[in-house]
C-alpha cells in the first residue's frame, strides 16, 4: 500500500488526542484532483470538534481527520478533469486537509498566484469566504458603521476590511495588545468585555448599523443593543442565535472560485491582509490547535507539510 500521512483522532478530548497517521494515499475520482498539501490552515473548527461539541457519539466511529483549508500541488489527475495539469499550485477547501495528500473536486479549486506563498495561501480559504458571506449578508453600504467582535482573529480581520473597502466605518473590539495593529489599518478598536457598550458609544454615540460577531462568546444581547434590533446582526460563531432571532451563517453559499474573483485582487492590492500569526510544522499540530485554542490571535495559523516555499 502506498501511503501518506493525515493527522487524526480517535477519541474526543484535549490536543493530546491528536495523532500524525499512515493511511492509504488516495486516488482521484471523477473530477478531483490529487493535491500534495504543501501548507494547511488551523482553524477553531478543528479544535471545537476535536472536544466533540458537534457529536452525538460518545466517540468517533472511526478515526477523524482534521482541517478545512490547504494549498498545494496538484500531484494526479481523476477521469476527465482537463482544466488543470500535475504541477499546478492551487489552494482551496476540503475536510481532512491537515495531512500530506487531499483528494478534492476538480471545480472548487483556485489557482495560487506566484506571489502568494503557499503558507499565506493556506491561510486564506476559511476567513475570507466566511467574512466574504457575512458581510454580503449583512449588506454593508458606504456611511455605515460596523462593528465586528474578534477583529484581529482571521476571519474578523478580512471582514472588517472588506466592511472598510466597501465605505463603512469600523469599530473592532480586541485584546489591548491588537489595538495599535488594528488602528493601522483603519479600524477603531475597542476592548471587548463588561461595558462595552458604553465603550462603543463613546466613539458612536447613536450606536451602530451592522454588527458581526465573530467570537462566539456571549455579545449577541450586547450586539442587538447598539444595533437597534437584530436584523443586522449576524453570527458565524454562536450556537444560540436562533434564541435571539439573530441570523447565523454557517456554510459556503458561493463557489470558492468566485469568492476569490473578488479578493484574490484586493489581497495582492493589501486592501485585505491576513497576517499569519504562528507556523508550526504538521508533526506539531497538537501545539498549533492548543494555541489557537487560546484566542487573542492577530490572524492565521498555518501548518506547513515540508518546505513548501
């Protein structure tokens, strides 16, 4: 059998359940493509479903791979795929990327421009399309002004930028240490935490015109406040959105392609920028999801497979 390598686990738990694996190299179907994954994204899915919050089981039925977002080389070819060649750098979405070979649908792959590295590349899949959905979704217009809880996170970042090159004003809430980061780029940071309120309406005393919370941690009563209502408030990280009438966006409603259409020019503009945070190598996944784990990040981690660049 020949064989690559996929971090996995076979039990739900703390990073130490996380293991770097032998399975079967796979081979591509109809329409996909093999990718020798040259770099992989660190995303809070990874960690959040390691714990086994999105299980029903007591345990994995077999064991999980993890990942979401790669970049690579396409290394083989399935039946009738023509628009691409072995040797082409791409990078894209799939589930299990967190390994040395991903088999991926032909169709949802973007072609990586030489001035992307494969480690910058990597890390742009997750946030840009989740921050590309949610702020089309909360329909930001010139003259508004947002607020985006999480704004140095990965996809906090990118949205708060997109929100910016649309026209609208933005206020971020962040950890102290972000704050000069984020005000170089035109967003005005607030700390997030007990009165934040009160904080935001210093700076916007009539409140705010959308809201996107991309923490996750308790700030949709807080969000509907300064929003006047929910209707412009819009989660991608809060389980209770429903309780609260606030809309919650959870999955790709675009091909990939398309998303990066648009923002593949802005990011080689440096209109969006997504600072890469940490590099760990693959064999080290367990350290890169525990950090991750402990927020307060300012971008992206990235696993690297090798030496991709």
């Amino acid at each position: 059998m020949t064989t690559a390598l996929a971090v996995r686990y076979a039990r739900y738990g703390d990073p130490g359940v996380l293991s770097l694996d032998a399975v079967e190299l796979p081979e591509p179907g109809s329409g996909e493509v093999r990718v020798a994954v040259g770099a992989a994204g660190v995303n809070p899915y990874d960690s959040k479903a390691r714990r086994g919050l999105y299980a029903s089981a007591g345990a994995p039925a077999e064991p999980a791979r993890v990942g979401l977002e790669y970049a690579g080389t396409v290394d083989a070819l399935g039946p009738g795929v023509t628009a691409w060649s072995r040797g082409d750098a791409v990078f894209g979405l799939a589930p299990g990327s967190a390994a040395t070979h991903v088999v991926v649908p032909a169709d949802g792959l973007v072609a990586k421009p030489g001035w992307l590295t494969f480690v910058q590349a990597a890390a742009l899949p997750v946030a840009c399309e989740t921050a590309y959905r949610a702020i089309r979704l909360l329909e930001v217009r010139t003259g508004d002004v947002v607020l985006v809880h999480a704004a140095a996170g990965g996809v906090g970042l990118v949205a708060s930028q997109l929100a910016l090159a649309r026209g609208a004003r933005v206020i971020g809430t962040a950890g102290t240490a972000n704050h000069e980061f984020l005000a170089s780029l035109g967003i005005e940071p607030v700390l997030y935490g007990d009165g934040l309120a009160a904080r935001v309406r210093t700076i916007a005393p009539g409140g705010v015109d959308a809201v996107l919370d991309a923490s996750g941690r308790g700030v949709l009563p807080v969000s509907i406040e300064l929003a006047g209502g929910p209707e412009r408030v819009v989660t991608i990280a809060d389980g209770s959105a429903s309780q609260y009438r606030v809309r919650a966006t959870w999955s790709a409603d675009l091909p990939l392609p398309q998303v990066f259409q648009t923002l593949l020019p802005l990011v080689e503009q440096g209109t969006v920028r997504v600072p890469i945070a940490a590099t760990f190598p693959l064999e080290q996944v367990a350290a890169a999801q525990a950090l991750s784990e402990s927020g307060h990040l300012r971008g992206k981690i990235v696993l690297t497979v090798g030496s991709p660049d």
